[in-house]
C-alpha cells in the first residue's frame, strides 16, 4: 500500500534462459532508456547458474552503450522475483511459460519482450487502469486492454531470438531488437502515468 509522500518503485523484470545474454543485454538497455522513471531494472534466467559472468560478446555489447557490466552476474529465476515484479519481460514464449507456472499470480504481467512491445505500440492509455498507481502499473493495464484488440502473432514472431553461438554482430543485432522493443513500451510509460 502507498504511503503519502513515498513514490513508489516498480520493477521490470527481463528473463532469458541462462541470464547470459539477452536478458542481461535487456536490463542494461532498459536501464538507459527508461533513467528517471521511478523504476527499477532487473534479470534472471529461467535455467541460470547463480553467480556466472555474462556472455563476453554481450559484455561487449553492453559497454558499448556507455554501462560497466563487470560486476553482472547470473541469476536463477526464483517465485519471488516474479511476484516482486510489476512487469515480467521474457526472451521468449517458452521462459513466458515457465514464468507463469512458477508463480502462477504473474500471469497477467508476464510477457514476452516483443509481444509487450506489440501491445504497448498499440494501448490507449486512457484505457488504463485509474487506480493504477504507477505509470508502469498504468502502462500494464492498458497494454492488457489493447489484447483484445490485436489478432495473435505468428507462432515464433514474439520470440527473441537467442545469440548465443553465434558471432558479436549476431548479439548486436539481438541488442537492437530489443532497444525497439523497448521504445513503444517506453512512450506508453510516459503516456500512461
């Protein structure tokens, strides 16, 4: 419950399979792009082993967009991640599932990077929620609304794909995709709040 005075912090949640790459990548980039929102950023890997260092080609990444990753290290999804999130970001339908099944009360705010995006680009923030209490919680709320809206994608065309194997310009293109998928979702934050 809000306490008069206090801003209250959400936090965005991106999940991938190992926290390796794309969910890392994530977190950096939604850090950058949404400073100065009352928000907090965060990953975690459906399949991570806790404490490893991230993809070096992701690290590579990363720092090129100005932020230190060398302290980042893995984490491994746990139900109190998910239930502590306002918003919960996969990589891809399968990690949106395996969210949902360990803490089933996320459902209605865990989805997919791209399908988040999808549905951002098209919400009507005066559909949001009125006792919303955060933008982002608004930004959710009229992102669910626009659901209805919208005829389902294409089975695999909300997945991210995954760069690992391949070459750094595999996981550059990986961290451009998710940079536009962050973009509307950012405009709907602001629009929403």
């Amino acid at each position: 419950m809000p306490t008069r005075g206090v801003q209250m912090v959400d936090e965005v949640l991106f999940v991938c399979h190992a926290n390796m790459c794309r969910s890392p990548m994530a977190e950096f980039i939604a850090r950058r792009m949404l400073a100065g929102l009352p928000l907090a950023v965060a990953s975690a890997g459906t399949d991570a082993i806790d404490g490893a260092a991230m993809h070096p080609y992701a690290v590579e990444v990363t720092a090129a967009t100005g932020a230190d990753p060398a302290a980042f290290r893995t984490r491994r999804l746990r139900p109190e991640h998910l239930t502590g999130a306002a918003l919960v970001l996969t990589a891809t339908r399968r990690q949106r599932s395996a969210c949902t099944a360990l803490a089933p009360t996320a459902l209605t705010r865990t989805f997919t990077l791209r399908q988040f995006a999808r549905l951002a680009a098209e919400a009507r923030p005066a559909e949001a929620e009125v006792d919303a209490g955060t933008p982002l919680r608004a930004a959710v709320s009229a992102a669910v609304r626009a659901r209805g809206r919208l005829q389902p994608a294409a089975p695999g065309a909300e997945d991210l794909r995954d760069p690992i194997g391949g070459s750094p310009a595999d996981f550059r293109r990986c961290a451009e995709e998710i940079e536009r998928s962050i973009r509307p979702v950012l405009a709907l934050i602001a629009t929403a709040g």
